[in-house]
C-alpha cells in the first residue's frame, strides 16, 4: 500500500500538489463560518442540577451578563 502511495506521489507530482493545494483552497474558505460557542452556561443542558441552580441563583441575586466593553461602551454603566 505505501508502495503504490509513493510511485503515486512521485509519478504524478504536480497533479498531486495541485490536487492538495485545490483541497486545502477549498478547506479553508469555510474557515470564516466556523462559529464557537464558549459560554459555560451553553456546555451543560438546560435540564442539567447545577445549570438549573445557577439560573436560579443568578435570577434570585439579579446577575446579568456585562458587555465586554461596559467601561467604555455605556457611560451609565461607567458612572
């Protein structure tokens, strides 16, 4: 098998690099729509013990989440 991978890739060298350049080409255009999530709070389900006692406690102290930039971007915030 590595025999006939290696007269493959030495026999046809060009259209194997051109073969590979197309692929990785191809691969790469959908590297912008590649989303992640890494928000703890959507790692565990919604059914999850300590994901429900965490919304309970968040909602029980009136936690929210803060804007990245609250400083700079809400001057209410700021004050």
């Amino acid at each position: 098998m590595i025999n006939i991978i290696m007269k493959l890739a030495t026999g046809y060298r060009r259209s194997v690099f051109w073969m590979l350049t197309l692929i990785t080409i191809a691969v790469a255009a959908f590297i912008p729509s590649i989303t992640i999530d890494t928000d703890p709070e959507n790692m565990l389900p919604d059914d999850n013990p300590q994901r429900v006692f965490h919304n309970e406690v968040k909602e029980t102290f009136a936690m929210w989440k803060l804007p990245s930039k609250w400083h700079t971007s809400n001057p209410e915030m700021a004050q």
